[in-house]
C-alpha cells in the first residue's frame, strides 16, 4: 500500500522543510510530549527567536485511543464508558451528553423521571466543580504557586469520594445509563452533598485571597494571551474560553435541555477587571465564578432531591431502560455544555442494528487548542506556559 | 429562520441547483448542497445578517461504506445571535483508489475552526480537502498507512517492524 502520489504528502513536505530551514536561523525547540505543564500529553514545537515564540506547532494524537472506531463496533450502551474516558476529568458530562443524544433518537427523553434528572445534573455539576478546581489549581501551579494545587485537590477529593460513594469508581463512572442511572443515590448522600457545600463555600474564599488576588498572579496572567471575541467565535472556541472573552454563551441556557430551565444561575463571563477582556485571568476568573454558581444548582438540586422528589422504596433507576437501543434511521448531533465547553456527539443511526454506524465526538478541547498557534505568536516563552494553561484542556479529550 | 427560508435564500442567491436535496425524516434536518459551491454557501450563511451562522459545531468525515462507495462531509453550523442549528452535507462517490482520495473544497478559508477538524476527516477518513493550509495528519503519526474510520480498514499488523495485539 504504497501512495508514491505526493500530491497528498504536501502538507507534510512543506512542514519538515520550515522546521528544517528554521534550524539554521532560529531555535526550535520542543515543549513536550512529557512536560507537566502542558497538562498530559501534548507536544508543542516552538519555533523561538531567543525568549521570542515566532510560531507554535502543537502536535497531537499521543492519547489517542479510537474511540470512534471503537464506537463502530459497540452498542450505545457499552459506548458509554468509552465516553467517559474522553475527558476523564468531568466523565459525568461526557455520557450525560451522550446519554441526552441517544434518549432523544430513541424518542424517550420526555420519560425519563424528575428524580433521575436531578441527579443527573447534582453530578454533572460536582463533576464540573472538580474539572475547575483541577483547572484553577494546575494553573497556579503553571506559574509556580503551589499552596493551591494541594487546596483544590484537597477539596477535589471530597468530591470524587462522593461520586465512588455513589457510583463505585473514582473517575470514569459508568453510572449515567440510557434511560436511567446504574443506582439511585446512596442513603445520607444528599445529607453528605449538602455538609460538602457548607465546608466548601469558605474556602472557595480562601482560594480567592490566596491566588486571584494575588499580585504575583495577577501581573502573570493580566493582559497575557488576549483572545479576541470574534478570533474566539471563529475558531470554535467555546465554553469558559469563549466566556472569557465576554460572550454569554452557556448551553445550559441557550439548549435548556434537562432540568436547567428549572434551576436559577448566572452566567460569569471576563470583564477584563484586572487587563483586557479575554485575557489569562479573565478565563481563569470564569472558571472561578462557575464553580460558585454550580454550588447554587447543586443547592437547588438537593433542596428538590430532599423535598419532592424525596426517595421512595419503590424508585427504580433502571426502570426506563430501553429494552432495545435501536433509534430510527437518522442523524442527530447532540450539544451540551461540558466542563471545558460545547461537547457534541454526531449520530448515524441506520434503524436495524444497537450499534451506530457512526459516532463522532467534538470535544471542546480539540477546538479550544487549535486556537493556541493563533494567540501565541510572538509571546515570551513564559508566557507561553500560562497561556496553554489558562486553556484548560485535557488531552483524553483533544486526541479522543 | 427556518429551513425553507433558508432553502429559498440560497437558491436566489447561487440558483436552483446549489441545493441537491434534504433530509427531513430525524429530529434535524439537513440540507445537501452541491460539492463544488460549499465555500460560497458557508460564507453567504455566515455573512448575510438573516442567517449569521458564526459558528462551526462540528465537521464529521464520512464513510457511507463499502456497497455505496460514496464519502461525505457533514458541517454543524450554529449561528449564536439567533440560537438557530443548521445542517449541511456534501457528499461523492469515490472507488476507494488510495491514490484518487475524495476531495472536497476546503472551508478554513471561512472558518478558522475547519482547520484542524478537516485534518482529522483526512487522517481517519481519507478525504482530501482542496485549498487547505497545512492538511498533514493529526491524530496518527505522519507515516501511517490507511485511513482507520473507512469500512474497508484492515487492521495492521505490524507498525515500524513492532506486532500489533
């Protein structure tokens, strides 16, 4: 299988001629794949001109698993704990999204109880508190502020002790199912979830006096990175990126899927307080402001989950699950705001089989990445570093 | 807008015959457009202040398998002053000659996104995008052979001399 055509290698020509011509004049220098700031497995190649990046190539595709592939072959249901591998971060997010797609070609979202919904989105937003405070404390990290780090990991763990409470795994759940969810919460855990947010209000105001405004902090990330509204839009960028940069765009508003319409939350978006809007601080100061607001929707789910839609003996999960998972012929794309943004997953269905023919994920790092060779150009190579942080991307979800 | 106007708009626009078909039977409906006028089409949907689709969800590269020999590109359009989804498809029949891969135009020229999302349709399907910037491959490794999401793939067994499992 030889293609001795090079009309089809080009591309790849003209590239290792520039980094090959960049050697004599300029420094090429390689960020990566095994440097911990870059956040797993990302390797940028820097084209410098002393502390000056002329250029940034990222290279990806190190994490890569095949998940489509392996979605190809699978039926919706065991596709699931695929997806959660996609951001491992915020896996709760990911099969939600997946699991909204699939229910909504089947035609049975309308029948999924109260209940289950509101326990859906209580985990998707402890999961999303945990995807920011990894976000929040890497960053400092990033740029050498350590004493975060271990405070938002210290109250990262409380989060994952409740979610393997509930659902038997730390991190990659398996526990949002097609029609249902593996198991209804656990005895005390709404009693639990609560005690968690009394302990966590406090030192989210902690963490506020401890690196947002810090001076240090501030003069590293102020007017650094500034992605402009409309470069934002055009590159795909969404979520706290694109917030960042001053659009109030949240799917949970503009979609209203699930139970959102019911819950009452702002949407924070960059200012430009300490810079510019759209600066490194503004995105980390979004993440920042949503994990406040994810605290008020986890406070109006468990007000329900303790009131109306209280537990019964006779509740049953698992009661809607599709005896057979077989939508219609159709294509349907279905979006939800994840953690790091727009996550999508594109259908084909072809109405005879339990297995898609054919599934493709739009991870909202993938998009938010590719605007990095843009915002970059022409910064100081510390710089660069919290730029790619304020990012916030995870490479399980970037190479899938 | 809804789908019959913006029918209406782009054939008054690029004439009747820009427009191939539809697909109304899901819960999306999707717009099939000729291959050829795919940059004129995103543009016009993108600029005319009736539409303003600013955003590109999604760009899926696509097999439609081994008896149809036919690949495609499917475009997720989302315009976000008007909180309105769009669809598009464009497709072509191809034999599956690895040196006659499809190819499409390419639309990066309108949406920066495209970029990298037309480098992955060409890694894992094979589709050649005409007019793209730097269409090298970006999930696999530079010298990998095959395109692994076409439903004729036959898994190697062997990558640089190593056994694959």
């Amino acid at each position: 299988m030889n293609i001795t055509d090079t009309k089809y290698n080009a591309a790849l020509n003209n590239y290792n001629n520039k980094i090959a011509s960049a050697a004599t004049e300029d420094m090429v220098l390689n960020m990566g794949p095994q440097h911990p700031s870059t956040h797993g497995v990302l390797r940028l190649e820097l084209i410098t001109d002393g502390e000056i990046v002329k250029e940034v190539i990222p290279h990806i595709g190190y994490l890569h698993r095949c998940f489509e592939k392996h979605a190809e072959s699978l039926t919706y249901q065991q596709t699931i704990p695929f997806t959660d591998r996609l951001d491992y971060l915020a896996s709760m997010n990911n099969s939600h999204a997946f699991v909204m797609g699939v229910e909504r070609m089947l035609g049975i979202d309308k029948d999924i109880p109260k209940r289950v919904e509101y326990i859906r989105v209580l985990v998707c937003e402890l999961n999303r508190i945990a995807s920011h405070l990894i976000a929040i404390g890497t960053y400092g990290i990033d740029i050498g502020a350590f004493t975060p780090f271990l405070w938002c990991f210290r109250d990262r763990e409380h989060i994952m002790g409740m979610l393997e409470w509930a659902s038997g795994s730390r991190m990659l759940y398996n526990y949002i199912w097609i029609g249902g969810l593996f198991y209804d919460l656990p005895v005390g855990f709404e009693e639990r979830c609560r005690e968690f947010v009394d302990y966590f209000k406090p030192k989210m105001d902690e963490l506020n006096r401890l690196l947002t405004d810090n001076q240090v902090f501030i003069n590293r990330t102020a007017n650094i990175g500034v992605l402009p509204l409309d470069v934002a839009i055009n590159y795909g960028c969404s979520g706290p990126m694109l917030r960042g940069s001053g659009l109030k765009w949240d799917l949970r508003r503009i979609d209203n899927y699930s139970v959102y319409p019911e819950l009452e939350f702002d949407i924070p978006v960059g200012k430009g307080e300490m810079g510019s809007v759209g600066d490194c601080w503004d995105r980390y100061k979004v993440r920042v402001d949503e994990i406040d607001q994810s605290l008020r929707m986890i406070e109006q789910c468990l007000d329900r989950l303790q009131n109306e839609l209280k537990r019964t003996t006779d509740f049953d999960p698992r009661a809607k699950l599709p005896r057979k998972t077989i939508p219609k012929a159709q294509d349907y794309y279905v979006r939800c705001e994840g953690a790091k943004g727009e996550l999508g997953f594109y259908f084909m269905a072809d109405g005879k089989s339990e297995i898609p023919t054919r599934v493709k994920a739009r991870a909202p790092s993938f998009n938010n990445l590719s605007v990095l060779p843009e915002i970059a150009k022409g910064v100081m190579i510390a710089d660069l570093i919290a730029i790619v942080g304020s990012i916030d991307f995870v490479l399980g979800e970037v190479d899938r | 807008m809804s789908l019959k106007e913006i029918k209406l708009l782009l054939t008054e626009k690029f004439g009747n015959e820009v427009i191939v078909g539809e697909e109304t039977g899901g819960l999306q409906a999707a717009l099939l457009i000729t291959p050829d006028s795919i940059i004129e089409v995103c543009l016009e949907l993108r600029n005319n202040p009736k539409t303003y689709f600013d955003f590109l969800s999604s760009l899926t590269g696509i097999d439609y398998g081994v008896e149809a020999s036919r690949f495609g590109v499917v475009y997720h359009l989302a315009s976000i002053p008007y909180r309105t989804q769009l669809t598009l498809k464009i497709s072509k029949e191809n034999d599956r000659d690895l040196n006659e891969l499809p190819s499409f135009n390419s639309i990066t020229s309108v949406y920066r996104t495209a970029d990298w999302h037309e480098r992955e349709a060409y890694d894992l399907t094979g589709i050649f995008f005409e007019g793209h910037p730097d269409l090298r491959r970006i999930l696999l490794p530079d010298d990998w052979e095959g395109y692994p999401l076409r439903k004729d793939y036959q898994n190697a067994e062997y990558y640089k001399g190593i056994k694959i499992d």
